[in-house]
C-alpha cells in the first residue's frame, strides 16, 4: 500500500535550539549537511508519497524559500503566522489541504538512518503495518538503546500485540518494551472529523486511542535520532555519518 499525501509539523519555535534559531527556523539547521526537514522529505519522497503539507509560522519566509526549491514532492504549505496552533490544531488545519484518507504525519525535528530502501523503509513498512480495522494510529518507535539525543525517559510501552501505554502509566504487571516515539504516524484524515477547533494538542488523540486499543507502534529499522539543543548536533552527525560510511 502506497500512501501519497503527508504532513510535515514545522512551525515550532526552537526555542531550545537557541541561538542557533536566533536567525533559522528550527527545521532549516543542518545536520551532516543536510536541513532537518529535509530527512522527513526525503523520506516521504523515497516512500512514494506525491504531496506533502508543512505548516509554518516562525521565520516562514525561509521555510517558504527553502521548500518552494526542493525537487521530487508537490509542497503545500499551511500558513501559521498569525497564531501557532500547537501539534493538533496545526495538523487538522493542514490537513483540509489534502485529500480525504490515509496520510503520514511527521516531525521536521526527529529523524532516523540505516533503515531500507522503497518498499524496506520505515514509512513503507509503517503503511504496510497499519490496519484500520484495529489501530486508528499506527507510531513508528525507537528504543531507547537506538536513540541519540533523547534527553527524557521512556514515552511509551510496547506491549503483547503492539499496542501502546504511556510509559508513566505502566506498571510492574505490564511489561513490553519501554520505547520513544520516533517521528512519524500513519493513521487516516477522517479521524478528526470531531476535532476541536483551534489549538490543542495531539495528545488528546493518543490518549483517546490508548484508551480503546487502538494506538499501535512498530519499531524501527536503524538508529533514531534527535537535535533539541546545539549541544546534540554532533551526535545525531555522528548517527547520519556513521551510516553514511556503511552504504
């Protein structure tokens, strides 16, 4: 199952990137030569997906600039200069640019190396995992032993049959495998037929998917990595080059 349209969450402030994001947005920092965003679009793009909306609002004529120049993906951009509309508001606005059904959701921030190639990648494998009949998300998950730069605990627990708890409501009796969310869902449009309007968080939506069974992960191929800080630059270079160096 090929899925062709997605979403790229970039309108974040960066604030933690300082002051580096001074004069960038947050999704435009390299990271072994390449912008962040740009992992998540390359990734889309090699997954088979044609059109992708990415929301902007900080420093957005940059971001603007940047994407009306990268090649292989019809780019939409949801435009949030006048407020930021945090995880959940910015996705159910971008998302009314596309097409009713299936689509990835991706972080511009979180990214990962040493998966596949077509059909071998995580996003094709993510798709191929995601079955509506049982999840109304499937989460594409790192463990922590693949993570570089992640500076908190466990998100979640990966339990018997996929399904997922929040890591601080697991207890002795649970098991699973502690892991972090990895940057990218698939899941259906039509989900948020009920949304709110304005801002919220995505939250809500894990939670409520959590409660009735269905919100589902699949561990990923590679190493994961993230750059909050200018401090975690390095490692996640070292991740892409270690890789890099490998092919």
């Amino acid at each position: 199952m090929t899925i062709e349209n997605a979403m790229v969450l970039a309108a974040g402030l960066g604030t933690r990137m300082r002051p580096i994001t001074d004069t960038m947005p947050k999704p435009l920092v390299p990271i072994a030569g390449k912008p962040l965003i740009d992992y998540a679009l390359d990734a889309l793009k090699e997954a088979g997906v044609r059109r992708t909306v990415v929301n902007v609002h900080y420093l957005a004529e940059q971001m603007e600039a940047h994407l009306s120049a990268y090649s292989g993906l019809e780019i939409l951009i949801s435009d949030e200069r006048a407020a930021l509309l945090n995880s959940g508001g910015g996705l159910v606005k971008g998302l009314k640019l596309l097409p009713e059904g299936l689509v990835y959701v991706m972080n511009a921030d979180l990214f990962w190396a040493g998966d596949g190639k077509g059909e071998t990648g995580n996003l094709a494998r993510l798709a191929r995992f995601f079955d509506p009949a049982t999840m109304d998300m499937a989460m594409l998950l790192a463990p922590t032993e693949k993570a570089t730069g992640h500076d908190g605990g466990d998100d979640f627990r990966l339990v018997e049959g996929g399904e997922l708890i929040r890591a601080r409501e697991a207890t002795a009796e649970t098991g699973g495998q502690g892991v972090i969310y990895a940057g990218a869902i698939v899941l259906n449009s039509r989900l948020f037929a009920d949304a709110p309007e304005g801002a919220f968080n995505l939250n809500i939506y894990f939670d409520r998917a959590i409660k009735a069974g269905r919100l589902k992960g699949l561990l990923l191929d590679g190493d994961w990595a993230t750059a909050g800080t200018p401090e975690a630059i390095a490692p996640a270079e070292a991740v892409v080059l270690r890789h890099r160096a490998s092919a």
